[in-house]
C-alpha cells in the first residue's frame, strides 16, 4: 500500500510541475539561461556561463537538451523530471535513515511545498542541483548499508555535480562532508573512499573560486544583489542588529518556504520540535549535522554578505534540511496512527498552495500567458521593417534572444557596446538595450534622452518599444499585454542644451545652498567644463569645484585616494547624463539613498521633473 502511495505521490508531483510549466512565456532569468546554452559550442557556452552568478554545469546540459527541443515546455521538462526523480531518491534516503511513513511525509513536502513545485517547473538550477544532492544522500546510505566504498565514490560525485549546478549548495556540501566521515568513520574501506572523494568535492569548490566566484566577487553584480534588489537577505550594517536580522530572515525563509505566514510559523515549529526529537534519539543524532549545520553556515553566509538568507529563491537549499527536520517527528508517532503524518503534511502543502502570498519576483500566470508574448511580438514585426531599430531595458533584450531570434540557432550572446548601450541582432532587427535592467518611470524618459544623444536620431523620429520581465513597464495597456509586458511606439525628443542643463544645475545649486551642508570639501557638476556662473556659484558652497571628466582623469593620474581627499563631498548628478561613469556613480540614476564600493550615497534633493539630483557621498566607516 505504501508503494502504491509514494508512486501516486511521485506522479502527482510529476503532473503538477508538467501543469505548472506549460502555457506560460519564459522569464528574464529563464531567457538569460537558455541564452548562455544557445550557443555554437561548449567553449562558447563556458565563456558566456562565466558572466552569470552560476557554476557551467546547467548551461552544458541544456546546450545538449536543445536538440531534442526548443519550445518552453522542453525546455522547463529538464526540471520537471530532475524535480520529480529529486522525490524518489529523498524519500530512498528518509526510507533508509527513519522509516516509510517518515519518508511519506517528507516526500509529500519535498513535493508539493510552493517553491518545489514553482521552481521545478521553470528552467533554473534549483531541480537539478537538489536531485543530485539527493543522490548522493542516497548513495551514502547504500555505501554504509552494503559496505559499498564505490557508492561512497559516487555520493561525493553527486555532490560535486551538485556544486557545478549552484553555488549555494557547498553550505550543503560542507554538512554532506561531515555526515559522510562520521558515518562511515568506523569502517574503513568507506573512510578511506569518502576521504578520497570528499577532497575532490573540495578541489572542484577551489576550481569554481580560482576559474570564477573571485571574479565576480565585489563586482557591480554582486553590490547590486547585496545592497540592493535582494538587500533584504543580505545583513546590513546599521540598518539592524545581527539578532534581529537572523530572526526575521529566517521567518521570512519560512514564509516563502511554506507559503505563507501561518504555514511558515508551523514548519519553524516543526522543525524545532524535529531537532529536539534528533537530539534524544542517539541513533538518528548523525541527521542534526544535515539539519543545522546549513542553517548556521547560510546564516553566517548572510552576515559576512557572501551569499543572501531569507524569502528568496536562493535559499532553496535549505529545503532538504528543513524536511529532514519535520520528517524526524514521525517516528514519534505510535505505528498505529502512523498514517496521519502524511496526511498533516498534505494538509500542511495544501494550505500553503491555496492561500500562497507570491515571492517577490513573481508573474501571475494570466499575465505570462504565451499569447500575450506572441501577440507582442507580431505587433512590433507588423509595425517595423528588417534593420529597424527596437528599444529595450536588458531584461527584454533576453527576452527577444528567445522570440524575436529563431531559438533554434545560436544566438552571440556578447552584444556590441555603444556607450551606455548594447547593441543586438535578432531576427535582422538592431535592438538596442539599455545596461538598466529594467525601465521605470523614472529612467525611462532619461534614457531615451540618452539614445537620442549617442545614436543621433532625428527629433520626431519613431522609435518602438518592446518591455517586458519583471516589474511594471512604463506603458501599460492591459488588456492588449497584460501587466508584466508591452509594446509602443513613441516620438524622439531632443537633448537638453548646455544652457538648458546649466541652468538646472544653478537652480539645485541654489536650493542646496539654502540647505547650508556642512564640511563639504568639493562640489562634483555633470558638465564637461565649468562655467564661470557654474563656479561662481559652487565656490561659495566648497573650496573646490570640479567635473566628472576632470575628476576621472585625476584618479587616473594620481589613484583613489584622490577621491578620498575630496570627501566629504556633493555630487550633482543629472538622470539619463550618457557621459561614461563607473558603475558605482552610476547607481545615483535609481534616485535613492545606497551603499557602493565602501562608499555611503545619501540623497539630497532631487528636482521637479527628476532631471537633476544632489547627493553627498562620503566613506562608509561600518
């Protein structure tokens, strides 16, 4: 009977996903995934994987995958079946440490939890990255259980599979590592193959550091992850205390865990009341080592700002540990009533999937609906020629990667660069996209200001837009696109003059004055030279007055601590400006307070129509 319930609980989590996966256009991420595989060869893919926040292994498997299949239902089958097998062999490895209706139970989160299901239907690292840590979780208890040391071999391959699919998961590994030596430390044929493995798990982490992840750390990538968009699952200093960080991440773990806030606060309980469980029973203390040791490593993870902590995707690798933990309180239910823990944990996922709140990065499945997709993209081909050109912000451009290029031949994925722009072929179309990863209202008007300045488009010119991914584009018509895309013309308007642009900055200037700042050394104005009104002016708020050009080639010349000497300092910053800047400056575009390269950005004043802004920039200190 109970083989009967697992299959049934394996199929329906298979049919739920397939249900999931289908019908629905692919998102910015799933674009940008398939765009790195889409290419003309393995080479080509690595060196494309590397600009991405990902280890190669995925983009590998779908570079082969393509070629049985482009539609975004195959696509997304890669997860749907690695998110399906991932049941199977955790319920194998709960069957084998606990007993059958613990594994039941923990099969039946593990396969109908919101986030299992959501991101096995999508085409991420998440599935496939759990179903070979899964593996090797069974491939460790078939080693012990036979005395087996090519299983033990095989379990740390899973794992470095596992760590070739998603970073993340080395808090895992290092749990896996020690569980694999105390569980095979009296043995030691198994000893001696788990050491020889577990070394190769380290040196496949030490060649992900070496060939990638030091790269990428402290890139404008990673800043903008840590201080912003996922600001929230990273700590941040002065804004919390450590406590409070950790306890409010970890509810919101929860939350997005189970669905919802009730739900979450249960499965805190649970898995609390499950470590208390591991601790009394001597036989099963092993698992407390799966159980907290990721927890503690994603919590310190998240203080040191390394890797995020909280209601986010990214820390979907904590669902094995979370499982394990609710699953251990099964055995403390008398055999004879043992039928009610799979029935409380499917009662458990159907309340957190019929009243989910959605995570953050989230579009409603009536507003992915791959007609609006296909009818966005017949109207922009109705309404331009071949070699036209087509507006975008990044996000979108993935997008037009997939449906406006033929998604069955390799797409380049390096685009040209023009200034703050990349240029794009697909389908005989330039598109030009924005180094913005999305457009609001706010950037919007400044960057087509920009695109006017560098391409020189004659003023009245039509230009057709194509947005879509997350967020809310500028432009909305619903009922045509629905809410997470749109397509629209609009008329080309002339960039501000030098006169008009002085002009701003002596009004900001005036009102900053009125604000009388206090310790300013410099003044910073976005103007290739200075005016003798501009330093006039200026002069009488700081000893010294300067430009962005003029201050580049001073900290070219003579280093940062040029820069330094000038702090504390006022930056006036005018929105959409398409003068060169680094990445760092260019953040004071999102017109808010932040922290960037160890320096503090707070916002001073902005004018009425958003075109010039006031920051004072000074060295962050915590």
């Amino acid at each position: 009977m109970r083989n009967i319930t697992i299959a049934g609980v394996i199929i329906a989590g298979f049919i739920l996903r397939l249900f999931t996966a289908r019908g629905t256009w692919l998102n910015p991420d799933e674009a940008i995934i398939y765009l790195i595989a889409n290419q003309p060869n393995l080479i080509a893919v690595y060196q494309a994987g590397l600009t991405n926040p990902h280890p190669p292994l995925l983009y590998i498997l779908i570079h082969l995958w393509r070629l049985l299949g482009t539609s975004e239902l195959f696509l997304r089958l890669f997860s749907v079946l690695s998110g399906t097998a991932a049941i199977w062999f955790f319920f194998r490895f709960l069957a084998t440490r606990l007993d059958s209706a613990a594994a039941l139970s923990g099969a039946i989160l593990f396969a109908f939890l919101p986030p299992a299901v959501a991101l096995s239907a999508e085409l991420r690292q998440y599935a496939p990255a759990l179903l070979f840590f899964a593996l090797a979780l069974y491939c460790t208890e078939a080693g012990i259980k036979k005395t087996r040391p090519g299983f033990i071999i095989l379990a740390c391959l899973f794992s470095i599979l596992s760590g070739f699919t998603l970073y993340s998961t080395l808090w895992l590994a290092i749990a896996f590592g020690i569980y694999l030596l105390l569980q095979t430390g009296k043995k030691k044929n198994l000893l001696i193959a788990a050491l020889v493995g577990l070394a190769a798990v380290m040196g496949s982490y030490l060649f992900h550091y070496i060939t990638h992840i030091r790269r990428i750390q402290h890139s404008p990538m990673q800043e903008f992850a840590v201080t912003g968009w996922l600001a929230r699952s990273y700590y941040q200093p002065g804004a919390e205390h450590p406590g409070q960080f950790i306890i409010r991440a970890t509810f919101d773990l929860f939350k997005y865990i189970f669905g919802t806030p009730v739900t979450g606060i249960i499965g805190i309980i649970l898995v609390i009341v499950g470590i208390i469980f591991t601790i009394r029973e001597n036989k099963h203390r092993s698992l407390l080592i799966l159980i907290i040791i990721p927890f503690v490593l994603g919590i310190s993870g998240a203080l040191l700002r390394l890797l995020p902590y909280g209601g986010t995707r990214h820390t979907f690798f904590l669902l094995p540990s979370i499982v394990i933990a609710v699953s251990t309180i099964v055995r403390a239910i008398p055999k004879k009533l043992s039928f009610v823990a799979p029935a409380l944990a499917g009662l458990l996922v159907l309340l957190g999937n019929l009243f989910l709140i959605p995570p953050r990065q989230f579009i409603p499945r009536p507003d992915a609906r791959q007609e609006l997709m296909h009818r966005a993209i017949t109207t922009l081909k109705t309404n331009t020629v071949a070699g036209d050109t087509i507006f975008t912000d990044y996000q979108s451009a993935l997008l037009l990667s997939y449906y406006l290029a033929n998604p069955k031949r390799p797409v380049p994925f390096f685009g040209k660069p023009h200034g703050p722009f990349w240029e794009f072929n697909y389908g005989d179309y330039l598109i030009v996209s924005s180094q913005e990863w999305d457009f609001n209202r706010n950037n919007f008007p400044l960057l087509t200001e920009s695109l006017v300045h560098y391409y020189h488009f004659a003023p009245g010119r039509i230009v057709w837009i194509f947005d879509g991914g997350w967020g809310r584009p500028p432009v909305l018509d619903e009922s045509l696109w629905g809410r997470n895309l749109s397509v629209f013309p609009i008329k080309l308007l002339p960039p501000l003059s030098p006169h008009q642009i002085e002009s701003l900055l002596i009004a900001a200037g005036e009102k900053i004055k009125e604000l009388k700042p206090a310790g300013v050394r410099s003044v910073i104005l976005p103007v290739p030279a200075l005016s003798p009104a501009l330093k006039t002016l200026f002069q009488s708020i700081a000893p010294e007055v300067t430009t962005y050009p003029a201050l580049y080639k001073s900290v070219e010349e003579k280093g940062t601590e040029y820069f330094s000497s000038l702090l504390p300092c006022l930056a006036f910053w005018r929105f959409g400006d398409p003068s060169p800047h680094p990445q760092f400056i260019r953040y004071m575009n999102d017109g808010e307070h932040y922290l960037a390269a160890g320096y503090r950005f707070t916002l001073l004043l902005t004018d009425v129509n958003r075109q010039v802004a006031v920051y004072r920039i000074e060295q962050d200190k915590k």
